[in-house]
C-alpha cells in the first residue's frame, strides 16, 4: 500500500480557524502523502501548510451540508476546518487519520512467512512465547518453532543460549523440505553443560523435515574461536549431544576489523593522487571484497546443504545478530525466487535483518569518515547489501530490483527520516512507539514515482537457484556506492533510464496490433 492510497479525497473548499483572535481564512484545501494546505486562491501568496504527523488527535462533526474537522496538534494548537460537504467532511478526516499515524503499513512479515510456510508443511508453528520480550530482548514478539516443541522446552531453551536466542525457522526449503534456522551459540562453558530441551528442539528440527534427513550447523566463528569462548561460558554444540547434527566452521570476520576494512577501502577509493599500482595494493590491502568472497560462499555452503544435500541448517555464532544474519539472508537470496522480487526482498530484510534483531542503531551509529569508531560499530549489513549488489551483476535477469534498492537502503541504515531502521530490536521500537510515530521505509519506496528508479527493467521470473561464483576474479568493486564521489551517478541513472525506454518501447510493439498494408488481401 502506498500513502496515496489512504487519500480519500484530494481537495474540498474549506475555512480554516486557528484561533478565537485569528481571522478565518477560506480557500482550497488539499491533502499530500506528509501535509494538508490551504490555499485561498490562485493569486494568494500566503499558503497555510500543516504537517500530518504534527497532528495528536482529530474530531469531526457533521452538520447540514457541511461538517467540522477539529485538529488537535503536538504543539498544543487546536485548529478548526469547516469543509463544505458531508462526504467531503468524512473523507478528508479518514485521510488525515491514516496519514498522520503512518498507517501505509510498517510490514508484519512474519506473520505473513509463517502463513505460506503453512501452505508447505505443518511441522512448524507461530509461537508467542516472547510476547513481552523476557525471553529474548533481541527477538519479535512471535517466532516459527517445530511444532512438536512446546513455550515450555523453547523457554529452557532460550536460557541455553547466549542472549535467549534459541533456534527459530528463518527459511522452509518446499523442494527439499528442510529447513533453514539461527540462534546464538550454546551456553556450555568449561563445564560442558547440556540442556535436555535444546537437544529435543534440534532433534524435533530434523523428524520435522524428511524421512532420513541430517543437518549442519554452520558455526561463523572459527574451531579455535568457538573453543576459546567456552571459557567464557559459550561454546558450540557437541556431537554427542546433538546426534544427526555436524559442525563446520566457517569463520567470518565481525566487529571492528569489518569497520577498518570499510574504513580502509573509503579513504583508498577518496584518494585521486594515487598511481593504479598503488590503488590495486590498497584496494587488496583493505580485504572489503575478501569478506565479500568469504560471506558469499559461506551462504553457498548453507543453500547446498539444503538444496543438494537435502540437510537442515542451523547457522549461528556468538551473538546471532551479525554475521548470523547475513549467512541466512543471502541463502534465502540464492534458494528462494520470492526473495528476488522487490516485494520479497523488502520482506526479507524487515524479516532476517529488523525483526530479527540487529543492532541498526548500534552498528550504523558512523559511518565511514567519523573518527570515533566505538567497538559495537560495524558494516555488517552494508556487507550484506554489497553481496546482493554482486548476485545483481552476475545474474542481471534474476533480480526485480537494481541498484537504486540497494543504495536507497544504505542509505536510510544510517540516516533515514522513517523509522523503520531506529532503535536495536522489536522490544525497543515497542518502547519508543516506532510504529505509531513514524512512517514505513517501505511505503516511501513503494510509490509509483520511485519504482522506475529501483526495479530492474530486465527482470525475468527464474525458479531455480542462483549460485554466484566467488572467485576473486568474478568479485567487484561495487563503484556505484565507493566511487559515488569520483563518479557522479548522473550517466549511470542515464543510462537506467534508457533501458527503461527500451524494455518500455518494445512492450507496446509487442501489444501494438499489427499493420495490414493496402497491397494485402483484407479479411
């Protein structure tokens, strides 16, 4: 839904009273996506604006032929529009109640995933048992669990794991019928310590999905990592512990070296002095596109355990909010064509990125060229969109959206007038009123306006799997967000622009009817 489309009516004759001292002013009155404005005639040079969101409440009333709008606004300003028509009374009030809350909807994405994954299987369920965050402070509201596990088991669980975040579906694999889940890593500590109910919610992972089927956990740290952290009372599953279930490590980095490396790679490519020698060492020097490698592959390995070794996956490191998330997100990425849709993708994000608990407000409080660097900052999700970037020109077809997505998203992570990237998690955003306040990032981009700017004119539906080749020489610098500077984005829009006319013009001579010249015999 776009904003437009809570927009009842565009314009009414209206009076506006701001005051019992204030003359009335009469004119056009007329509603966009963010403001109402009255106008009191084409030669006027004064034009009332109200911004919707500074509105508190709002009263009509209806009397006769016309009817009373009463504004009451956050900085205490109460303001009176009496509108000429009944019908015109109601719908503008409709129009204002809609806009001002920021009801072009924030997404309920895992509501809507667990709905299809239904269509699929019954093995899982929607589970409130973090209804008011105690569980896990990190995690929504609701999660998709096995069904054969009860609140009981998840909420031992939940204690077992760094943070509460205990395994939960993030991905139903329908060809294979596997799944696709994350967590944080298992409290086991020096002691060894199990937990009866996380191994039963494991094993009911794997009697869920197909006769037979085994799974991976796919541990973002490295052996030696994971091993060092249980003196710190974490750790990695054991084998006796979880049987069915076999570890691979595939350490990707995190945290401060990340926000170096995108450091380093920004100041190499603001640097115009330089010979090329010295741009390709530093290019390789700052290894941005070596975690790019390693992110892209580790997705594979988790997609091909799924896909081609019909296995379930469970993906997590320490914390399960970072490099977690961008494993389960690309996988998504590479197995599921729904993702690939612009609908699909925005889900995917609001699902695996924002409701699952990233630290938007903590990883992207810098950026680049700030010189406080505190150590809870990282580009995790920039790494992230630069993955997809690069799944974008190795299959130019597969994706709905371009580049324009991608770095509207970028930029919005870390400054953004919409809410839909503040604050750290679900529980947070509840306590701040983020959804009632603020306006979706979604809405924004889904008006018509921007969508010749962000979907991909050479878009066609493939069904099957994209496997992104991860040798360093298939891996690009992504120079439409790290040279934006040094090349200014104008010819590449140009050149969008012109495939948009091409794809544009072919479409009506293909629906154009065809032309019978007067030599040929009519029917």
């Amino acid at each position: 839904m776009e904003f437009s489309e809570l927009i009842r009516t565009r314009q009414a004759q209206a009076e506006l009273l701001s005051g019992p001292e204030a003359p009335a002013l009469r004119g056009t009155l007329c509603i966009t996506d963010h403001h109402l404005l009255l106008s009191p005639g084409p030669q006027a040079t004064d034009l009332w604006l109200l911004l919707l969101r500074s509105v508190d409440s709002i009263e009509k009333r209806v009397a006769g032929n016309s009817g009373t709008i009463t504004l009451r606004c956050k900085d205490l300003r109460v303001l009176q529009l009496r509108v000429e028509g009944v019908e015109a009374t109601r719908d503008i009030a409709r129009s204002i109640e809609g806009l001002r809350l920021g009801d072009a909807p924030h997404f309920h994405a895992l509501e809507s995933y667990c709905k299809r994954v239904a269509l699929e299987t019954d093995a899982w369920r929607l589970s409130e048992v973090n209804e008011d965050f105690s569980l896990c402070p990190s995690y929504p509201r609701a999660v998709i669990v096995p069904r054969a596990v009860d609140d009981t088991a998840l909420a031992r669980s939940a204690r077992f794991r760094q943070g509460g975040r205990f395994p939960v579906l993030s991905y139903y694999h329908a060809r294979s019928g596997t799944a696709l889940l994350r967590s944080s890593q298992p409290l086991i500590g020096p002691q060894k310590l199990r937990c009866a109910e996380d191994e039963k919610l494991l094993q009911a992972v794997l009697t869920g999905a197909r006769p037979g089927a085994r799974g991976f956990i796919v541990d973002t740290r490295s052996a030696q990592t994971a091993k060092q952290a249980r003196m710190t009372g974490g750790g990695t599953e054991s084998k006796a512990a979880y049987p069915g279930w076999k570890r691979l490590h595939r350490p990707l980095e995190r945290g401060r070296p990340l926000q170096d490396s995108f450091v380093r790679l920004v100041e190499a490519c603001g640097d115009l002095e330089q010979s090329m020698d010295q741009w390709l060492s530093r290019l390789e020097s700052c290894r941005w596109l070596a975690h790019v490698q390693k992110a892209l592959s580790t997705a594979c390995l988790a997609a091909q355990g799924m896909e081609r070794e019909g296995a379930c996956v469970l993906v997590h490191g320490a914390e399960g909010m970072d490099s977690t998330l961008l494993v389960t997100s690309l996988a998504q990425l590479i197995l599921d064509p729904l993702s690939r849709t612009m609908a699909g993708f925005q889900e995917l994000v609001e699902r695996e990125w924002i409701q699952a608990g990233h630290p938007f407000q903590l990883r992207c409080a810098h950026s680049a060229f700030s010189h406080a660097h505190p150590k809870h900052e990282a580009p995790t999700f920039l790494l992230f969109l630069d993955c997809v970037w690069q799944l974008g020109r190795q299959f130019p077809l597969s994706l709905e959206f371009g580049e324009g997505l991608l770095l509207a998203l970028f930029e919005h992570a870390y400054a953004s007038p919409f809410g839909t990237f503040l604050c750290n998690s679900e529980k947070e955003r509840c306590l701040c009123e983020v959804r009632t306040q603020t306006h979706s990032l979604w809405s924004g981009l889904n008006q018509s306006r921007e969508q010749r700017k962000l979907r991909n004119p050479l878009y066609v539906l493939n069904p099957l799997a994209i496997w992104p080749s991860v040798e360093p020489q298939s891996l690009r610098l992504w120079q439409g967000l790290f040279l934006r500077q040094t090349r200014p984005p104008e010819h590449s829009e140009a050149m969008w622009e012109k495939v948009w006319q091409i794809v544009t013009e072919e479409e009506k001579t293909e629906d154009s009817p065809p032309v019978v010249s007067a030599s040929e015999p009519q029917p």
